[in-house]
C-alpha cells in the first residue's frame, strides 16, 4: 500500500469514527443560540416549556430579503439581544449566550457605514462588553483573502466564537452561480459550525421580483440551513418589516414585525404580522 493510499484510509476510518450515527445512544437536542418565543413540549416525562430557536448552536442560519428591507438593521437587533440575553427592542426575541463571543463580519459596506452599524448595538445596550463583541467590515480585501481571514480570526483569534454573523455571504464568492464556488463556501460554514460548535447567522440578497435566493449559492444554503428567516414588507403598516420563518428543521418561530425608532433603532412593534388580521380575528 502506497503511502497516499494509508493517509486516504486514515481519512475514511476517522470520517467513519467521527460521523457515524448510534441509534441507542441518547443524542441531546442542540443547545439555542437565538429563538423567539416558547412552546410547550410533550413527552414521557410530562411536559417541557422550551424556547423556539431562531438558531442553535452547530447549525447555520440564513436572513433573506428583498434590496432595502431594513436586513442590516435587524442584524442588529439579534446581534444586541444575543450579546445582552434580552432588551427592551427584542421583544420575545432571547439570547443564550453562555459566556461566548459574538464575531460580526461586514463585507458590503465601507468603515464608516460598518461602524455605524455595530455601535447601534450599543446604542440598544449600553451595558454590553465590547471584549465579547468583535467587528470586521471586510469590503476592501478580495472575496478569497474575506473567507480565509474569517477562518483565521473564528480559529485563531477567540476561544469562544459562539455565534457569527456574515453579512453577506455572497461577497466570499466571485460568482454565486458557480456551482463549484458556492458549495466550497458553503461547505466550510458546516464545518465551522461543528468545528467550534457556533452558530452562523448569513445575510443574503434575494433575486429582484422574486423570494429566492441569490445564485446557486443561495440554493445550496438554503439547503443546508436550519432555519431560514425572510424579511418582506408589511402589508399594512409601510413602516413596518415583517420577519417570518420560511422553513425550519424544528418548530417554526411566529412571524412578527419591526420597524425603526425615531433614535435610528430598530424594535419588535407588537410580535404581529398584520394588525388588521389580529383586530379581525377577535
């Protein structure tokens, strides 16, 4: 046996170590990063009250949403109750942190705009300790340097990179429809979130006229995700952003709506989608 073929089994028998899957052995679900709202759960042992996670730990995430849709700022809004555990903008909105960093990655906008964007976190929560929350804009360096130096920085730089924030994913590619690019890409957000057990929150445009996804790459992360959030318009209230749950592999969150204050912050209004459906359903 030559000496790559020994180093491919290692390979095959620690892939066969490492992903095989016992069906007697008792696996807990995965802990939640973010989740709004709480439901109650039946099971053998009686009932549980749990939170319905926007994200758990290990698992990737995707935000959605059509051009002007207020993306980045209900970015914030997660980023500040996930570092804070619950604010008054939050509304139902809960993070479990446990000790963790938060690390937020910008690759769309210059410095100045980037940094107006994270201190609105601390405008939301002045309380919040700058060493877990750590900020990157990464516009001005090439899409292969933004992915290696994100996997330097979560690898290298922190002990806890519990939850991360791309926003947006499609700046770590030169084409989102290259098939080969966007499964690379996506296929090392999985590998990071196993790795360091964090959650992965990714910010991606949707096509123009459409609610899909941007490129093959938004069709392979879709795909991947645990949860994707969609960010749309509300039908009633013009001011107001409507967040639902457009497919999860556990129990989907309620849509509720956000919009921003007169201080530039944005805010949970009512946890209601459409009031007038709410007014009429009583």
């Amino acid at each position: 046996m030559t000496e790559k073929q020994t180093e491919h089994n290692m390979l095959m028998r620690f892939i066969q170590e490492d992903c095989f899957v016992n069906t007697k052995e008792i696996i807990e679900y995965p802990p939640v990063a973010l989740s709004f709202g709480e439901k109650i759960i039946k099971n053998k042992n009686g009932e549980l009250l749990l939170p319905i996670p926007l994200g758990t730990y290990g698992n990737l995430s995707c935000v959605s949403a059509p051009p002007k849709t207020k993306k980045t700022f209900f970015i914030s809004l997660l980023a500040s109750v996930y570092l804070s555990g619950s604010n008054i903008y939050g509304g139902q909105i809960k993070g479990h942190r446990n000790n963790g960093h938060l690390v937020h990655f910008d690759t769309e906008q210059g410095l100045w705009h980037c940094q107006k964007v994270f201190k609105r976190v601390y405008d939301m929560d002045s309380t919040i300790n700058p060493d877990i929350y750590h900020t990157f804009g990464l516009r001005a360096i090439a899409y292969k340097t933004r992915l290696e130096f994100i996997e330097y920085y979560i690898s290298q730089k922190i002990n806890t990179p519990s939850l991360v924030i791309i926003d947006g994913i499609a700046d770590l590619v030169s084409d989102v429809n290259s098939l080969e690019e966007s499964n690379a890409v996506v296929q090392k957000l999985m590998e990071w979130s196993a790795k360091y057990n964090c959650h992965i929150i990714n910010v991606i445009h949707q096509n123009y006229g459409s609610a899909k996804m941007t490129g093959h790459l938004g069709s392979f992360l879709e795909k991947k995700c645990e949860t994707h959030i969609e960010l749309e318009a509300n039908t009633v209230n013009k001011s107001w952003v409507t967040v639902k749950c457009k497919r999860s592999r556990g129990y989907a969150f309620d849509t509720f709506s956000f919009q921003v204050n007169d201080l530039g912050l944005p805010t949970i209004v009512d946890d209601l989608y459409d009031p007038l459906k709410s007014y009429g359903s009583r």
